[in-house]
C-alpha cells in the first residue's frame, strides 16, 4: 500500500512552487529561490518527471499552516490545472500536517524536495549499505505522513471512547509495522558496516587514496573515467552516482594509488537523509587527499564550492589536504571569468574531463602528491637478508641499489606507515656510518 501511493509517478507532469523569504534560508532572495528551482526541475528530469511552470510568492513571514497564504495557493491549484499538471512540488521539506493541509486546500497531490530526492536515491542506490540507508530514510520520512497517504479512507467508521475508526486503526498498524521495519533495517546496517569495516582495515596501510568530493554533477565520474581509464556510469543528471567507487590510480606505485568516487552533495539536503549521506563518505573521511570538483560552467558555483565546504566541515575532515578542480571549462566562454576563477583560488585546477592533456596533468599532480608524501631511506642489507630483500623489492619503491661484497645498498621512498611496518629498520644507514659514507660515492 505504502509504496504505491508513495512513488512519484512519472507520466504525471508536475508543477514547481516556492517562495520568497528574508526569514526562509536558502529561500530569503530572488537569486537563492531561483537556483534552487533550477535545480528543483534537475532532481525532477533525473527522476524522469516532466516539470511545468514555476510558481512564486513574496512573503515577509512564513504561513504556519501551509507556508503560503491559501488565497495564493488556490491560484497556483487552478493554473497548475490549466497546464495539465496534477501535482504540486515544493522546493522545501513539508511537515505532515502542512502537506495534509495543502493538498485539502488545493485538491491536487502535494509533494516536496526532500519526497523527490529520496525518490532518486532509491532508484540510484547500487550497494546493499546504500539500499539499505536509503530505505531506513524513505520509511522515517513515510512514518509521520502515514494519514496524508490513507485519503482513500476519508470514510472512517466512527469509534466508541478512545477505539479509533477503521482507518485509524490501519494506521496505527502500519505505523508499528513501518517501526519494525526501521529497526529491522538498522540491525541489518550494523552488519553490514561491521563487514565493510573488516574489508576496510585489510585496505589500510596497504594503498593511499583520493577522494573526489563535490557538488552533484559536477562530473566526478567523468574525471574518474578519464584518470583511471575505467567506466564508471557519468550522466547529465543529479545523484547519478550514490555509492562510492574504488579504482586504480596508479598501480605501479608502493604502495598503490586509489582514487574513490563519492555520492554527490546538494544544499537544503533532507534531514532524514543527512545520517546516511554522513555514512556513505566516510570513504571520504579515510581519504588521505580530497579532490573537491565544481562545476565552474554552473553559474552558482560559488554557492556549490561553499556546500561543500559546509558540508566537510560537517564531517570533521575540511582540514584535509585538498585540491580544488574547476572542471567542464569546455563550457566556460568567458576568457578573464577563467583568469579571476584561477587568481582567486591558488594552486586550483581548470580543466575539462574531456581533454587528455588537462586529465595528465591532473593524475600526475596527484601521483607526485603522495610520492612527495614519502620518505627517503638509505639501507644496507646483508645477502644473506633475504626476507628483507623481498620486502624492499615488494613493498617500497627503489630509487637505486649498489652491489657491495657483503650485501646491496639501497636507497628506496615509503610511506612512514608502510615501512615502519615492515620491520627492517635495523638495515637503515645514520649518517656518521662509514657504510653510509661509502654509499653516497658509489650512488
């Protein structure tokens, strides 16, 4: 029953409505209103709804009851109607009872942003974590809106002291079912997590990683495709990719280089999804460099650059080391917009993830990133080390070795937390050694 009357259908066409107000954030201006609209009708084209018009009111407050006065909304109700639309999304979260009280007054289904984007992470999610998150969020949200989705019985059959009607009595049992249902789902993310934090401490010491991060189609994936030479599903569309995607940056290194694709973010994001979207970077939180992407063709890209920067602060990792990647310049026309964009942010990268040459340079930033990470070692390992030979040849990237009567000397580059764990800091050369002297004049 639940899910029938709560998907989104997509042979419906929808028409938008919002406001404008100094006390409603991400709401309080006309510009901040109509870039969210804008991408209000991205998250319905991804969705696969045809959008209608736009409708708009300026207010000084908000209405508690239903957020816009009722004499405004009978007019969008009637001209929505006249466009053939049949329902009415709000670019903002609805209480239950403002939902309720919105589609009693307009007669036409009621729906909001934080409905059609949970709609789209249903249909996007890939990994059982992330199927299983997004269910948890999608019942949460269902949970206190149970009434608005039981109109078909308006009828109820009145009740004798505190014993409700037929309908209310439905109710209350799929309100107790959804709840099971919610705890059921969140015993199973424990088992979940505690699996994926098993595979996960196999991955640490073992490779470093680089985390794409940014705003919504901002192209991560298009630049993960293009660096790493995989194929990675990249649309045109918002939430394209939800789960996060290891690949292979460089294999040749020691140890290897690993570049994740994460879950795009998106401002005003619904307060029942923020705990999953939190868990579903925390590929981010390990992450020992973040590649923020923008969109820098987009004209609030400012605006995206500043989410997703509240966002990693959110998540305690904005203190990360970090490369800012202006990508789709393609796009970009404007030759001294290009100039400012790169002056007003230092060591910053314009590219396209179409162009080979912008791509090279990029993947050899981040290469030489993690190899100026590492640490030089000068040793001198006896032959008859052989356990110790093998280490070094494995586990550390060799610069140049020397044959000695007694042994080989080696000068290598690792990672502290990969050499220290190999335990042959005994061979390591002091500067004072002779051997360490003998080593700079053959070297």
């Amino acid at each position: 029953m639940i899910d029938n009357e709560y998907n989104l259908a997509t042979d419906k066409k929808a028409s938008l409505v919002s406001m404008i107000c100094p006390k409603f954030n991400e709401h309080s201006t006309e510009e901040e209103t109509l870039r969210s609209l804008r991408e209000l009708r991205e998250l319905l084209r991804t969705l696969g709804v045809e959008a209608g018009e736009q409708y708009l009111q300026n207010r000084k407050t908000i209405e508690a009851a239903t957020i816009l006065g009722s004499g405004r909304l009978l007019e969008i109700a009637d001209a929505a109607r006249l466009e053939g639309s049949s329902v009415l999304v709000f670019d903002f979260e609805l209480t239950a009872s403002q939902a309720r009280n919105i589609k009693k007054l307009t007669g036409l289904a009621v729906v909001d942003r934080c409905h059609v984007i949970l709609e789209i992470f249903a249909k996007h999610a890939q990994t059982r974590e992330a199927k299983i998150q997004i269910e948890i969020s999608r019942l949460q949200y269902v949970l206190p809106r149970l009434s608005g989705f039981w109109t078909h019985l308006s009828r109820q059959r009145g009740g004798v002291g505190v014993r409700g009607g037929e309908g209310e009595q439905q109710i209350e049992l799929d309100r107790r079912i959804i709840r099971e249902r919610i705890e059921f789902f969140k015993r199973e993310l424990v088992e979940v997590i505690k699996s994926r934090d098993q595979q996960k401490k196999k991955r640490q010491n073992k490779a470093v990683t680089a985390a794409l991060v940014g705003y919504t189609n901002a192209g991560k994936s298009s630049v993960m495709n293009r660096m790493c030479q995989v194929n990675v599903l990249e649309e045109d569309k918002l939430f394209a990719t939800l789960d996060s995607t290891y690949r292979m940056l460089n294999p040749d290194t020691k140890p290897p280089m690993i570049l994740i694709d994460t879950v795009g973010f998106i401002s005003n994001l619904p307060n029942t999804l923020i705990d999953g979207f939190r868990t579903t970077l925390e590929s981010a939180m390990e992450a020992d460099l973040l590649v923020i992407v923008c969109d820098v063709s987009d004209p609030a890209f400012e605006k995206h650059l500043q989410v997703t920067s509240e966002v990693l602060k959110e998540l305690n990792i904005e203190g990360k080391d970090q490369i800012i990647v202006f990508n789709k310049k393609d796009l970009l026309h404007d030759e001294m917009k290009k100039k400012i964009i790169l002056r007003s942010h230092p060591n910053s990268f314009l590219i396209s993830a179409n162009d080979p040459k912008d791509i090279n340079e990029l993947r050899e930033t981040i290469i030489n990133y993690f190899l100026n990470k590492q640490h030089h070692y000068d040793l001198f390992v006896p032959y008859d080390e052989g356990s110790a030979h093998s280490q070094l040849e494995s586990k550390t990237n060799i610069l140049s070795r020397q044959n000695h009567e007694k042994g080989i000397f080696y000068r290598v580059r690792s990672p502290d937390f990969i050499f220290n764990a190999l335990g042959i800091q005994r061979f390591i050369l002091a500067p004072n050694d002779p051997l360490w002297q003998e080593m700079q004049n053959k070297l």
